[in-house]
C-alpha cells in the first residue's frame, strides 16, 4: 500500500502493487509473499477488481451493494457484490462500452451504451433487449419522473450545399420511454455553425453540432446538456410536450455559455492538443440542486450557482486536459475533478475564518488562496491531489447500503487504462464505506504510529502547544494552549466555538496564529531534525559490548552463575534461562533460604547425576588448584631430600637482614633496669618509620619473588644412593630409581623371615626372565617381565608340592627308617 503525503492529510493508494497473473499457483503466491514485502503487504479491496487491457466506466446500484464496471479487450462487463467483496457475474457485449446506467434498485436492470449505436437491456438472466440510435451516443442518462432514458448522440450531419442555402447544424437529445417501450420526441437545439475540417485543411466535407455530456439534478427535474460549442443548454422535464414536432417544449428554455466564461482561463496547448478548448465535457448537480460545475476541454471547471450565469470560481487543471469527471462531495463541501492524470479535490465552500479574495475583473473569479488549503479553506482551494500510475478514464466516490452516493465516504475508484481498476481511500473526505470498514483500523494504526514517532523526534517542549487532534476542520484548544497564542480576545467571537473544556478554532486560522506567535519554530525544528540525523549517525557505530549483571545470589549461587552463564546464548535454553533471571517472579529463588537446593540430599542426586558428577570434577579440580597454589607458593623454598640447591653467584650469605622489625634504628632491652624486660625503646618518630620500613619490606619481597619466577633454579644430587628417588620427587631422575625406592620401602616394612622368603621366590624366577629394550622419543626403557604362561606354570607347580608335602604329613602317623636319612644296612657285605 502506497502512502502520498498531502498537506491537509495521506492518502492511501490500495492497488499500487503489481497485479498477479491468475494462472500463478498458489505455492508460487506463498513464496512470491516470503520474498516480496509489497506484495505481503498489499491489501485486497474486491477480489478480481481489473479488466484483461482497460476499463472506462463504473457504476454502483442504487441500493449500495453491487458495483457494475465495464472495459475491454474483448468488451465485457462484471458486477461485484460488495459484501462478499467479489465477482458475482461477467457478461461480453458485442461492442466497447461508452456509458452505462443502473435502472433499478439493484443490478436487475441494466442498460450499456455502445459504441456501434446501440443500447442493450440486461435483466439478471442476461441481455433482454437491444435497440439502434440514429446516431452515435456519446453519453446516457435517466430520468425518473418521466421513465425517460436520455442519449446524448453526436448531432445531425449538414453538407456544405445545405449550410450554403442557410441550413444549421442541429443537435439532438434522443428520448426512450422505458414505461411505453417507444421512442419520444427528441430534445433539439441549434447553434452557429461551426466547420469540422477532414485531413486536408482545405476540405470541408460536412458540418455537425453534437452533445458531449449530461446530466439530471436530483433535486428537480432539470435536464442539463454540454455541447460542444461550450453551452450548456437545459430542460425542464416536469413541463408537458405534446405530440406536436415544433413544440416549444422539446427546445432548451435556457443557454449558459461556459466558453466565453472560461475564455482565457486554464493551460490548454492548441499545438498539441485538437479541439475547441471551450467545449463542455463534463458536468454535475449537487444534491441541493442550487450548485452546479461544468468541465471544459481546455482543463477548467466553472462552479455556478443556478441563480446566476456568472461562475463563483473557475478551477484550472495545469495539465490542461480534458475534464471526463466532476462530482461534489457534500459530506466534505468540496468538489472533485478529474483529468487522464490526476483527481483534484478544491473546496467549493468557503469558510468563515478563511480571507475571501476579492472579485478579480481580469481573472473572472475569486483569488486563489494557497494559505487556506485543507477542508474548509477558502473557496478553491486544493484540498488534495490523487494521482495514479495510469491515465484515469473514470471514477466515482463509493458508498454503501446507508449511503448509496457517497456523500460521507472517501473512498475512490477509478478506472484507467490499466488492468486493476486504482482505488484510494481520502479520510480526510470521510471515513471507509460499511463494506470495507477495516480501511478505517489499518490507517488508524499507520497514523497512531506515524504520531509516535513524531512526538519522540520531537521531545517535550514545554511551552509548545500540545499533540495536535483535527476534528474534521477544525482544532480543538485548551484554555492553556489559547493563553500560550495569545489569543484571549478570541473567546466569545465565531472564530471560536465553545466544546466542553475548551475551544474549535478552524485549521486555517490556527496556523497563521501559530505562525505569528512562534516566528522560529522552523528554526526550532530545523535544529531538531539535525539532532536526530546526528544521533541516527552516532547510533549506527560500533557500541562496546556490555557485560550482563550480575545476580547478587544469596541463596543458590551456583545455580545463579550457570543461569547467568546460559543466559547470553540464543539457544532455546539459553532464551530460558535470561527469562528465568529476569522475571522477578523468581527473585527469591536466590535470596529466601526456603528455596535453597540440598545438593547432598538423595533425592537431589536421584534427580540429577549428571550433576552430582560435575559437583565432584569440580571439587577435585578445586583440590588440585589447591595443591598448585601450595606448590606455587612454596615453589621458591623447596629442596628435596638428596639434593642441595645452588644460589645465585649475585646472591651472598648475610645479605639479608634478620631483623624484621628494624633492628638498625631500635633495638630490644632484656634488663630491668627500664621496667620492662624485653621491651622496645621507641623514639619519637617510631609510627612513621616502622610504616616506611614494611612498604619498603614488601616492595623488596615483590621485587625477589619475580626474579625468582625469572631466573632458572639449580639443585646438586648427594652422593647416597637413594638420591634417584629424590630426584623423582623434583621431576627429574630415572623411573627405575622411584621403582627401586618403593621396592627398598616396602622391604624395610616386612619381618626378616618375610624378606628371605620374598628374595628366595624372586631367585627362582630369574632364569625364567626376560628384558626388553623399548625405544621412545627422546629417551630408552628397560622393561622386565614374567611370560604369563611360564609364570602360571610354575604358580601350579608350587601348589602341587604344598599339597603333596600336606597329605605327608596326614597320612604317616610315624616316622620310617628312610626317613631318618640312614644309609643302606650290610650295604658292604653284598
């Protein structure tokens, strides 16, 4: 939806988006609405509101519920219902459209004037009847009284030898009684002649008077007809006519001359535009039928008051086209005119605080007062400009059921040579018709966000008048704001009118008073409007990255500093969390000790492992952190055993002082002769320099502990065995001399007969082992081992002889004489 900025309000374009093909699928509009954001947010008054190539007429019924466009190619006509806001039906014709009128309450009686000199009758099964015109139509309306259908055709053909012997060219008005079905008598009138010239310049070949437009006042019956000499010639239907052919009565009673009225006035180009700039080409009745307004070829509208030939304002179109259209808008008392390029809405009242110009001789009309745009501004003045992306051909102003004509809507629809018929909504003209109530919503929201900003761009002013609120065309003021203008000698007067707690002064005057009581408002907003450039360029820099605040947990804190943690991640439970640390619903989840986690509990550990298990890696972290510190800290002072550590050639005994309260400017008394045994003789400075000497202390100690950190540490192995062990301890050394010195440890734990047995099974076993060699990156292993068989071999045989040497000593009760160990008896005497 397109917004055009007017000085007096927006108006809304509702068709300005492209038009989309309908053999597009509906996959295709889904993704076209993902990708296009006009095309997301157009908005849809009628559904299939547009023609193949082109429309020229639209129409709505009587009745406020349907709407009758016709247009071409092939020439077609459709109604659209508009409380379902669709097409109902579409019917081809045999011809293009030139007029159409609407004979019945609904669409059930239709007749289309075309371009072949025909009228076709449609009832709602389809075309009824068709009748032939003498001559071309050229425009078509209906009388009520009379049941008259009025066709203004394009005149009678004279040949030159016809006007040469005093023949005139002769317009008729042809008249069909729709209540007889027959043709009347049709309306007549005459004028000077006036040569049509073909191609060659030279060549005459027929002369002819001929109606361009016409119209029937709602109030009275009167008939009114633009020709195209530039008159306009009337009727009055109420007088009978008689059967008689040279009757008075089928003649005009009265010629208005809208050429010589317009003559000068208006931007029409002879060069490039044809024609007779003073022909009437348009023309309208109010509903109070004592105002009436005629277009002119040449681009001028003439406003009339039907009491006298003299125009009250002559209106100029600055394209200097011809004017199709004119219709009054009472609701709003303005008037509005359109060109092929634009519709132009001018007041055609004046207002009471508005400077009425005085009568202008050379012009033939009031003066222009550009000061008093808007609603009810001076007589003339432009109201707004609605301009549309293809040449207008017609438009009208639409209503609904409680309003068929239109007269408070502001809702426009006009045809063109496009395919979407261009539709506009002017609240400034009135609000939306019943059946697209929901324009009035969507513009409220567009204006009520259009007013946020602005009330935020400009700030608070505290001697500026406050938010502006129009009722119609006026502006509502406190007694605050009327004694901030200076305008007290106002109250009382018609310039303003008393509502409740304040006052209505009209628009106009309000803003030529504002003018003069702030001569610098403009400066004030031109500064402003810099500022806010300056802070958008300032906004879109690179701003530094704040930290999140932290929560001030007393109870919980661990699960305060994870909630905090997760909070700055997008994720879905990291947006959790922020909500969880942000919603104060939950703020005494870290402050009541009702809500504190037992993380011991074992319903707790149930629940959650998985955190029972962080809780310990973390703990056992804190643990070796601990012990990290406690090396760190004693890192400087460690000597292992085994090992002496080399100091620094710069480092030299005695360098220090082992006084540590300072010594060399006091010293400590053991005597009593003082009264105090072992009591310090302080002088009169003592507090000043005992504060000097531990800062200096302290600077000393930071300044050794970094060259500590700095420089590299030598330790020297003693000459003991044990000294791998130790070298161990301090990260160097061999990993056999730690084996050998947990072995020797745990040899001096065991008895002296669990040792000789140790020694005499690992004495068995050395025939049985092997060494290896394993070569590493850096540095050469020696492993040894025990095959697992050879091992497991001799653990079974160990046992067999346990077992064997146990049943010995069950089964024999005695000793034999073999075991006594003797030798063989009277060995010798064998």
């Amino acid at each position: 939806m397109e917004i055009q900025e007017r000085k007096s309000g927006k108006i809304y374009a509702l068709s300005s988006t492209t038009s989309v093909p309908e053999w597009l699928g509906e996959r295709a509009r889904r993704n076209l609405a993902k990708s296009d954001s006009a095309f997301r947010h157009r908005i849809t008054l009628l559904q299939d509101l547009e023609m193949p190539v082109s429309s020229n007429k639209v129409r709505q019924s009587p009745d406020g519920r349907f709407l009758i466009v016709g247009g071409t190619y092939s020439p077609r006509i459709r109604c659209y219902e508009l409380s379902e806001m669709s097409m109902k039906f579409e019917r081809y014709l045999d011809s293009e459209v030139v007029d159409i009128q609407i004979l019945s309450e609904d669409y059930g009686k239709l007749a289309i004037l075309g371009a072949d000199r025909s009228v076709s009758f449609h009832a709602p099964y389809g075309n009824h009847s068709v009748i032939r015109l003498p001559t071309f139509g050229r425009a078509m309306a209906y009388e009520k009284t009379t049941c008259d259908l009025l066709v203004v055709s394009s005149g009678k053909r004279v040949s030159p030898g016809a006007a040469a012997s005093g023949g005139q060219a002769m317009g008729e008005i042809y008249r069909f009684n729709l209540d007889e079905g027959r043709f009347s008598q049709p309306y007549n009138f005459t004028s000077a002649l006036r040569q049509k010239k073909g191609v060659d310049a030279d060549d005459t070949r027929v002369l002819q008077l001929g109606g361009s437009c016409i119209a029937v006042s709602p109030t009275h019956s009167l008939s009114a007809i633009g020709a195209e000499d530039g008159t306009v010639r009337f009727w009055d239907n109420r007088a009978p006519v008689n059967s008689s052919q040279s009757d008075v009565d089928l003649t005009p009673f009265l010629n208005l001359d809208v050429a010589s009225a317009t003559s000068g006035h208006g931007f029409f180009d002879e060069n490039s535009n044809s024609g007779f700039p003073g022909e009437v080409t348009s023309i309208c009745f109010d509903t109070s039928g004592i105002h009436m307004c005629a277009g002119t070829k040449g681009g001028n509208v003439a406003l009339y008051d039907m009491r006298s030939s003299k125009p009250l304002f002559i209106k100029e179109h600055q394209y200097g086209l011809p004017i199709h259209t004119v219709q009054f808008h009472s609701g709003s008392g303005t008037v509005l005119s359109s060109d092929p390029k634009l519709v132009k809405i001018w007041n055609a009242k004046g207002s009471a605080s508005s400077t009425r110009g005085e009568w202008n001789d050379n012009d033939g009309g009031f003066g222009d007062s550009r000061d008093d745009e808007g609603i009810g501004g001076a007589l003339g003045s432009i109201v707004a400009n609605v301009e549309g992306t293809a040449d207008f051909n017609h438009f009208m102003i639409s209503g609904d059921s409680n309003d068929p004509e239109g007269h408070n809507s502001g809702l426009l629809i006009c045809t063109g040579e496009q395919e979407k018929l261009q539709s506009f909504y002017c609240p400034v003209l009135g609000a939306a018709p019943q059946w697209c109530s929901f324009l009035d919503n969507i513009t409220e929201e567009l204006e009520e966000k259009d007013g946020a900003l602005e009330q935020s761009a400009a700030g608070g002013d505290a001697g500026a008048v406050q938010t502006e609120t129009v009722y119609e065309d006026y502006k509502f003021l406190t007694r605050a704001e009327i004694d901030t203008l200076g305008i007290q000698n106002l109250v009382g007067t018609p310039l303003l009118r008393g509502y409740m707690h304040g006052f209505f002064i009209h628009v106009g005057l309000y803003n030529r008073i504002r003018a003069v009581a702030k001569p610098f408002e403009y400066k004030e907003y031109r500064s402003q409007k810099i500022k806010d450039r300056m802070e958008e360029k300032r906004a879109s820099r690179i701003a530094p990255k704040t930290n999140p605040q932290k929560i001030n947990a007393k109870v919980n804190p661990d699960l305060a500093d994870r909630l905090q943690a997760k909070s700055g991640s997008k994720t879905k439970a990291g947006k959790a969390a922020k909500s969880l640390v942000e919603d104060d619903r939950f703020g005494g989840l870290f402050s009541n000790p009702d809500f504190e986690i037992d993380e011991e509990a074992e319903d707790f550990k149930l629940r959650n492992p998985s955190g029972v298990a962080s809780s310990k890696v973390r703990n056992d972290r804190d643990m070796d952190s601990d012990q990290e510190d406690d090396y760190d800290n004693d890192g400087g002072d460690f000597d292992a055993n085994g090992f002496t550590k080399i100091n620094d050639e710069n480092e030299k005994w005695g360098s220090e002082s082992d006084d540590d309260d300072g010594h060399n400017d006091f010293h400590d008394s053991d005597s009593d002769e003082d009264g105090f045994q072992g009591g310090k003789i302080r002088g009169e400075l003592y507090e000043n320099k005992r504060k000097s000497s531990k800062d200096k202390k302290k600077k000393d100690a930071k300044k050794k502990k970094a060259k500590k950190k700095q420089k590299n540490v030598m330790y020297e192995a003693d000459d003991y065995v044990g000294g791998g062990a130790s070298a161990i301890d301090i990260g160097i050394g061999n990993v056999s001399a730690e084996a050998d010195a947990n072995k020797r440890k745990k040899a001096m734990s065991l008895s002296m007969a669990e040792r000789l047995q140790l020694q005499s099974e690992e004495s068995k076993f050395v025939g049985d082992t092997k060494r290896l060699k394993v070569k590493g990156q850096g540095s050469v292993k020696e492993v040894t081992f025990i095959p697992k068989a050879t091992r497991k071999k001799l653990e079974a045989q160990e046992k067999a002889k346990q077992e064997a040497k146990k049943d010995d000593r069950v089964g024999r009760s005695r000793r034999g004489v073999k075991a006594l160990g003797f030798k063989t008896p009277f060995k010798h005497h064998q």
